[in-house]
C-alpha cells in the first residue's frame, strides 16, 4: 500500500476545509520615535514566539444536566502556543511569548521563525471539586487533519447538536441542546484541535513539517499537554487521554511520549494501530491478507442489518461470533494459500462469503475472494441502485455513479456534517463568546502544502502498536478501554480487537485493556441509546481506575 493511498484512507472521514484568510506582516516604519531609541533594553517586552492572539481566552460559566443532576462549571475557550522541539518549547512562556531571559529575539518576518502552534482548546471544569481528586480528560478526534468538532458537538461536551441516527435530515436550523450524556459528571474536558485545524493556527519557517505528520503531531499535543497541566494547576490530577479514529494512533505515540506523566487511562474509539489491517488500501497491499478477514465481520453485520442475507432471524452478536471464527480460520488459510488454493476450496469459500456477506458469488471469484472497503459499498445493495455508507453502513444513499468499481462518496458523513460544521460555529461563538471574525476550519484537507509524513523507519503502512506497548510496559497499572460500533467500515471492528490481543506486551497486562463495542458505526455518539450506554461505560472505567489506587 503506498504512503498516498494510507493517507488517503485516512482523509476520509471529514469535510473539506474552506480557504484560511491569508495575512500580511507590516514592517516596522525605518524612522522610529527617538524615545523608544533611548529605552533601555531590560525595559523591552519580550517578543512573541508566535503572532499574539488577536482575542484573549473566554471564561464564562454554565449548567449542564446529567442523570437528573445540575452540573455547574466554567469553561475557557482559548489557545496555548508550543514549539516545534523541546529546547524550542522551553524557551516560550504560557502567554505564547519568548521568555525574558531566552537569550533569543523573535525575527522580523515569522515566516523566518522557529516554527510554533497556537493549539486552540475548549475546556469545561465542573465548579466545586478538588484538583487532585478531580480527573480530567483530553480528547481530540483524527483524520488525520481534522478538528475536533466531531467530539466535541457529538459526545461528552455539555452541548451536542441533535441528528436522527441513520437519516439525512433537512438543512438548518438544527437543535444544540443540553447533553444528558456529558461526561463532566465524572471528569474536567479539554477538547483540543490539532494544530492547523479549528481555531490552532501553525506558524514560522517550515511550519508544515514541524507539526504534520505522525510523530510531529503527538509532539504537539504532548507539549500541549504539559503546559495545560501547569497553567491549571493540573499536574497532580488523574489523567486520560480519549482519541477516535486516527486519535488512536495519536494516543498510542502521544502516551508514549509524555515520558513521567502516567496516565491513568486511555480511551480508543474506533482504533486502528497498524495500517496494514486497513479495509480500504488492502489490494495496494498485495501478499498481506489479513486485513481481509478482518473486515470480515463488518461486511457480515452491515449484510445482516440490510437483510442482504439469509440469516438475519440470529441475533447479531452470536451471527458475529461465527463469522469471526470462519474469518480467522478457514477464510484466512484460504487467503494464506495463494494461488495454491485447489479450486474445489476456492469455491467453497466463496459460497461460505456469499452466506456472510449477501455479495454474489461470480464477484467474489472475480475478486480473488478479496474485497476491500470501498467495493463493498459499492456491490451490497448495487441492484438497488444505492450506495452503502463507511462511516456507519447503516446509512444508505444513491450510486453516485453505477458504472463505478467502488463507493463515489460516504453517506454517512453527507448525512451528518453540515449539521456539526453549523453547531460548532454557532457554539463557539454563542455560547463560549470565542471566535468572532474567525475562520473555523473543520478539516485541513485542501490546505496547500498539507500532506501527513509517517516514521520511515516504518518503510511502509505505518504500525504503532509498539508505541502503546511501550506505555503499558513503562507503567503496568495504565487501563485501555476500546470501543466502537459494528457498522463501522473505517476502522472495523474485529481489527481493534485483533490488534489488542497482538499487543507485543506480558500476557498478564492483557487484563488491563477492557472492550466495548455497540450496533452503531464509527461515530457511535450519533445513536442517542448507544451514548447514554458509551457515557456509562466510559464513567465506570474512569471511576473504576480511581478505585484501584
């Protein structure tokens, strides 16, 4: 699978990005008021690392409701400015300013600085609790390249936009209300954009390469990390860290890199770790099958819920159950044997497919019983003319093209981001009085110079299941709660569980990592029943990792 085909794969999932308002540095006058001459130069402010906000951070306060319970708090939209390494970073104090005493001047082009970001947050404190006792979690949706609107609106905040599950409903207005599904009854928030996206802006010499990419882009957030501890007093709190989709990945080098701040607990929804599982680039990938069994249950459970196949009267669960085992036995040493596969088996296994997935047997000899992601959509109601969504294959809308091998477009997320592009711009700047005169820019695709570099150690899809490995080994008391939806044909199901059990850690760490997973897609907050049982789920891992101290 080539690194463009990865990165493409990952883009799926978010809206184009509207061009970011360009600005022009004014130079400073060659004649200059001889008083400013005379200052002395300890008289001088110290320069900004990065260009200073034009507004100051919003403190304003709130109630939301959770089970039945007011939940007083006060949030703070604003931004925290880093550097591009850690001397960088050292040398730049809380305000986004050069410290006085860093023996360093800021030039008079930023275009000539040392790259910086100016990362944009949203964090809610529930009012009367103690700092050390109270936890507090940082979340961050994926990409990668795009905001954290998706979380944001959708899952724990104290507001979230209202979608009919599986329906595309009309254009606005559409309904912000309280969430009764918050998680601030049991934990502070801190929503973070990565930088680039939203309202994090990146700047100085270079800056694409100091903040995109897989391991600049956990730097960033781990410096983010470190200094939102010390601006708020944070230090000595529990800690998680909650990322879906490509924030997964991101967890699992971003845990890694907060060297000495443990982290109670990490929080994967929708996870894929190695690349080279991915549904979508499979046949870019020739010899490792895998990936095609492990979609497997996917297609399965998308079938099952179409009534594509004959046996729908089974309960999901046990149908996946036997779909599973197929996958990782008979089904893979098919795939395994290659050409040598006798013919006779080759047949058998496609009429066994056939039965999983509802796709016709001619197609799937014809694919070499592989069929990536996208040609499933396309193929399981194709006689009906409509394409199956990705995101959530509970979703359905019309063939774009019927002449096309693959899905033209995701209608799951034509269905649900018109709706969460609005709530967040409405919000930000209603609610949390942020923004004004703002661009808020959902995602970075389309953004000139935007391409996502992963480690060439790697030499291929990259694979950082080593890097959460590490962290579970350094501290054997860190929990990993994974989650996700059934229906999800971005990051399948079967492959976050496959991955977690090949973790390369001590088998008794094994019991650390607790799983759940739901009949909804990869955004399962959508569903209204299916968050109020996330939040749950979600608020008895956090309780319960305090519980183990």
């Amino acid at each position: 699978m080539t690194r463009n085909r990865i990165v493409n794969y990952l883009l799926g999932t978010a809206l184009l990005a509207g061009c970011a308002a360009g600005g022009v540095l004014q130079l400073h006058a060659m004649a200059q008021d001889k008083k400013e001459n005379d200052k002395k130069e300890s008289d001088k402010k110290p320069e900004p690392a990065a260009p200073a906000s034009t507004q100051p951070d919003s403190i304003t306060e709130g109630t939301v409701t959770v089970g039945g319970q007011a939940i007083a708090y006060k949030a703070v939209a604003g931004t925290l400015t880093v550097g591009a390494t850690s001397s960088q970073d050292a040398m730049i104090g809380l305000d986004g300013k050069l410290l006085a005493d860093s023996g360093e001047k800021a030039p008079d082009k930023i275009d000539d600085a040392a790259p910086t970001a100016r990362i944009f947050y949203a964090a809610y404190f529930k009012k009367g609790t103690t700092a050390e006792t109270r936890p507090i979690t940082f979340l961050y949706n994926g990409g990668p390249g795009s905001s954290t609107m998706w979380l944001h609106m959708g899952s724990f905040g104290p507001r979230r936009v209202v979608t009919t599950d599986t329906v595309h409903e009309a254009a606005a207005p559409y309904k912000i209300v309280n969430n009764d599904y918050s998680l601030l009854d049991v934990s502070d928030l801190v929503f973070i954009d990565a930088p680039g996206t939203g309202f994090s802006r990146i700047f100085g010499k270079n800056k694409e390469a100091a903040f995109w990419g897989l391991d600049p882009d956990a730097h960033a957030f781990e410096r983010f990390i470190r200094r939102f501890l010390t601006k708020y007093e944070r230090w000595n709190s529990p800690k998680y860290i909650f990322g879906e989709s490509y924030g997964t990945p991101r967890s699992a080098v971003l845990s890694a890199d907060l060297q000495n701040v443990d982290l109670n607990g990490i929080i994967l929804l929708s996870a894929i770790l190695s690349f080279d599982n991915s549904i979508d680039g499979s046949k870019g990938n020739p010899g490792v099958d895998q990936a095609f069994a492990l979609g497997l249950p996917t297609f399965a459970a998308s079938a099952w819920y179409h009534k594509k196949i004959a046996n729908t009267s089974t309960a999901l669960e046990p149908f996946l159950a036997e779909v599973e085992q197929f996958a990782l036995g008979e089904y893979m040493s098919a795939l395994l044997q290659g050409s040598e596969l006798p013919e006779a088996r080759r047949q058998a296994v496609a009429a066994k497919l056939h039965d999983y997935t509802g796709l016709p047997v001619a197609y799937l000899l014809k694919s070499d019983l592989r069929v990536e992601g996208g040609a499933f959509s396309k193929m399981l109601q194709e006689p009906e003319g409509i394409t199956t969504g990705r995101l959530d294959t509970r979703y359905q809308g019309p063939d774009y093209d019927p002449l096309s091998s693959g899905a033209d477009y995701d209608p799951q997320s034509n269905a649900i981001s018109s709706a969460y592009t609005t709530a967040i711009n409405q919000y930000l700047r209603a609610d949390l009085k942020y923004g004004e005169n703002w661009t808020y820019k959902p995602s970075l695709y389309g953004e000139p110079g935007f391409k996502w570099p992963f480690r060439e150690s790697d030499g291929g899809p990259p694979n950082v299941m080593g890097d959460l490995a590490k962290t579970m080994k350094a501290n054997p008391k860190t929990k990993v709660l994974l989650a996700g939806g059934y229906y999800d044909l971005a990051t399948p199901f079967f492959e976050g569980i496959y991955e977690m059990h090949h973790l390369p850690i001590p088998h008794e760490l094994q019991a650390n990592i607790s799983y759940h997973y739901y009949q909804a897609g990869h955004m399962i907050y959508v569903n209204d029943g299916i968050l109020k049982q996330f939040h749950e789920d979600v608020a008895a891992f956090i309780k319960g990792t305090q519980a183990a101290k």
